[in-house]
C-alpha cells in the first residue's frame, strides 16, 4: 500500500474514532467524562491534521487521477 493510501485509510479510521468519542462526550452526564472525551477529541484532530499533511506529501499517482 503506498504511503498515501495508508495515510487516508488512517484518516478514515481517525473519522470513526472521533465520530464514537464525539457521542460519548455528547451523552456524557459526569463533567469528568466530558472533559477526558474532549481531550481525547482534541489528540485525534491534531493526529488527523499530522495525517493529512503525510497524505499530502505524497502526490497521487497518475493511474488514480481522473
């Protein structure tokens, strides 16, 4: 799998992640929950953004551009 493709897979599964962790802290009724639930929100953005950029270093191939 190249470098970019593993990148966009990661951020796929960051999407997930952030998606599970997101409903926690939404139905979340003890401000501890909350506040680890939007910390861990805060580490997976900042892993995505770190991602996005890896994804973007690599050029896409030509066989996939359109």
């Amino acid at each position: 799998m190249s470098p970019r493709k593993y990148a966009i897979w990661q951020i796929a599964l960051l999407d997930h992640l952030l998606a599970t962790i997101r409903t926690v802290w939404m139905e979340a009724a003890c401000p501890r929950v909350k506040a680890k639930a939007w910390a861990n929100i805060d580490v997976v953005l900042d892993k995505r953004l770190e991602l996005m950029r890896q994804r973007d270093a690599y050029p896409e191939s030509p066989a996939t551009t359109t």
